[in-house]
C-alpha cells in the first residue's frame, strides 16, 4: 500500500512489479487521471476506482484511453435524494457538478 504518489517517482513501478491488480486511489483528478496515463504507458493496466472528486470529464482528457474501465461511483447529482437541489441549482444557472453537490449539501448540514 502506497500512502502517497507524486508523479514521476517509481511507486508504479514497484505496484506493477508487485503484480496489484487493483489501486484505489483518493484525491485530486489531474493526479488521478496522471496516475493512470502513467501506469497505461508502463504497461501497468489494474482496475483503477476511486471517489466522486475524480468523476469529471477532465479525468478523461488527463487520462485518455487509460481510464477505460475505472470506477467511480455515481456522480451525486444522478442520486434521486438529491433531485430538489440539482433541479434548484440548475434554476440558478449553475451545473450540479460533484463538487458543488458536494459542497451544497455541507452547508445544509452546517446549517
């Protein structure tokens, strides 16, 4: 288990070296999605998953074909307990995307 990966150093390396079949991998997309170009072009191809924070189209564009068959879960705004408030931001002129969901539903928790 690898706590921390900056790109360019050799952790996929020893993950491919290791023969992990699955890396599951919390944080920011541009990492995620560089982690994957990465591991694609050292022939390192295990099921990728991570959290809703990676489930964006740029991921893809950092990716590209590398993210085929990674799993995210579904993006908060296809939740039908979330239907009222992606139906109230989308009235407002603003995209439900993961992060402002995400952040939508803090400040009603705060509240």
């Amino acid at each position: 288990m690898l706590g921390l990966h900056h790109p360019g150093e050799p952790s996929l390396c020893r993950l491919k070296a290791d023969d992990i079949g699955l890396v599951y991998v919390g944080g920011y997309y541009a990492d995620y999605g560089l982690l994957m170009r990465e591991g694609a072009a050292q022939g390192f191809n295990p099921v990728w998953v991570s959290e809703s924070a990676t489930a964006t189209n740029a991921t893809w564009q950092i990716a590209g074909t590398a993210a085929e068959g990674s799993l995210f879960p579904p993006p908060p705004a296809q939740n039908p307990a979330a239907a009222a408030a992606v139906a109230e931001l989308k009235a407002k002129g603003e995209d439900p995307g993961s992060y402002l969901l995400d952040s939508y539903a803090a400040v009603q928790v705060g509240a």
